[in-house]
C-alpha cells in the first residue's frame, strides 16, 4: 500500500473505501483545496437524525448531535503525513479510518462538505438505493396527434395497422390509416419534431399508397436517435362503424411489434359520437392518440 508509492513525501494522497462508488470531481477538488494547510482533509455530513443510546432492546439515553458528523472517503494527506502516522501506531489496535491515524499522532484533519451520494454499501437494501442512483437520468414528454379521414366507396379500411373488411374505405395520400397517422404526429410532437406531413407531405408523389407503418417505425427511429424511449401508447378510434372490439387485440399487437413494446404498454379503444357530428353522420373516421416518452435528462 502506502509503503510501495513512490512518489514525493509532500504528494498529496487519496484514500478511498471502494464501497462507496458514487465520487465526484467536485469532491476530490474541495479535498485537494481542504488539504491546504492542514494535516489531513475528509468529507462529511452533519448528523441529521437524532441519536439515541439502547440497551437490551431499550433507549437508556439520548445522545447531544451537535457537532456530530458522519465521516465519508475518499480521505486526503500528504504523503509523508500518513506514513509517520501508520509507524506511530499502534500494532495490536486496529483504526477505523486513516483520519484517526493522523489524529492519534497529533495532526489536524479539515472536515469540508460531504456528499449524500457519497453512500457506504453495507447492508442488501443498499445496492436497490445504488442502482437508483446509478440509473440514467431522463424526463419524460408526452405527445398527442390527432387524424380525420372521410369516408369513400371500397371493401376495406386500414386501422391501426390491421386490415378491416368494409364497405366503405378511408381517402387519403397514404393508405389513411388515421390510428397510425395520429400515433405518429403524437410520438413526433413528443419530440418537438414537427408533424407528419413535415416528414412525409402530401404533395409528394413517392408517399402516395404508402403503407402508414413506416411513417410510426419512422417516427420512433426519431426518438431513438435522440437517446429516447418510448414508453407507452394509447390510441382512441371514433367511428359509428366498423366495429373495432373484434380487432382490438390484432390492433394492439400490431402496434407492439411496431414499436417494439410489450403488449401491456399499449391501448387501443374506440367510441362512437353518440350520432353526433361528421362521425356521427358516417361522414369521416376521427383518431387521437397519447404517447408517453422517456429522454435523456
């Protein structure tokens, strides 16, 4: 260990307890700074909570917590400083840290402030607190779109991904998929990344037929790109007809597969307007969708 650095007596050196994994820059330079002029420099938190003395299971006595802290690692000295402490102690007496070392021999150890990351991992229920702390940091968005599509003769409609047979069919540039369309235009505006005729305008003739799965896949590959994740979605179908319950199921696993989520992180529903409006009358087809997102933070 300390016998084996080969550097100057006056080097400053850092002591670490390798169970404390959570060291910052910020913590090694106030050390660095707290070493100046002193014997020693350790990291610590004033105690916080109140303190008391049991015995056989029972408090016996309180314990005052003014000036009380809670010493943390890394542990700063310089060189020479820990080596002569160490030869001053004690053979049969084992030390709790490297401060009391230094202090056993006379030297004044700086207290600066510690770090509540700064954890021990001692005890199983520790490691659920590390790995929380370990977890990339992200925020979450939520996006919305929403699609209108009107009604004309055909024997089919696209829903969601799924082909329904009907005797009606959606007019649209694409394949007027209007769940997968407002799916889309939701995962975009989650992202701020405009709408889907941004991506995909109507006035282009290359879109014209296009099934609308690889303008959703697209707009996944955007979040994605960004580091993101999404998390789950939720899509509502407001028609008087076709029925959409017998193909729910297909719906959703469509969906899943899409975008790549399980199946319990996807919703498809639907709702009539009650005979009201342009739904109402058979006119049209309406979608909405919701779309939870995770990015980086």
């Amino acid at each position: 260990g300390l016998a084996a650095l080969t550097a100057d007596d006056a080097e400053p050196v850092l002591i670490h307890d390798a169970a404390r994994p959570f060291l910052s820059a910020d913590v090694i330079a106030a050390l660095l700074q707290g070493l100046e002029g002193a014997d020693g420099a350790l990291p610590a938190l004033a105690v916080a909570d109140s303190l008391r003395r049991a015995g056989d299971d029972f408090i016996v006595g309180g314990v005052d917590r003014d000036n009380l802290w809670r010493a943390q690692t890394p542990q700063a000295f310089r060189l020479k400083t820990i080596r002569d402490a160490y030869a001053a102690w004690p053979n049969d007496e084992a030390a709790t840290d490297e401060a009391a070392v230094v202090e056993r021999a006379g030297g004044r150890v700086r207290l600066i402030p510690g770090d509540p990351r700064l954890l021990k991992l001692t005890y199983p229920e520790d490691f659920a607190m590390a790995e929380a702390l370990a977890a990339p940091r992200t925020v979450v968005r939520i996006g919305q779109g929403f699609d209108v599509h009107r009604w004309g003769p055909g024997s089919s409609v696209w829903l969601c991904g799924v082909e329904i047979p009907h005797d009606q069919t959606l007019i649209g540039h694409s394949d007027a998929d209007a769940g997968l369309h407002a799916l889309t235009d939701a995962i975009l505006g989650s992202i701020a990344d405009g709408d889907i005729g941004d991506h995909f305008p109507p006035s282009d003739p290359q879109w014209k037929g296009a099934a609308s799965d690889r303008f959703l896949v697209y707009a996944a590959e955007r979040v994605a790109a960004r580091g993101g994740r999404i998390v789950n979605v939720d899509v509502t179908l407001i028609c008087e007809q076709p029925k959409v319950k017998p193909h729910r199921q297909a719906m959703r696993e469509r969906l899943a597969e899409l975008l790549n989520l399980p199946l319990d992180a996807v919703s498809v529903k639907a709702t009539t307007s009650e005979g009201l409006g342009f739904t109402g009358r058979g006119e049209g087809l309406a979608a909405q969708a919701a779309v939870s997102v995770e990015l980086p933070g």
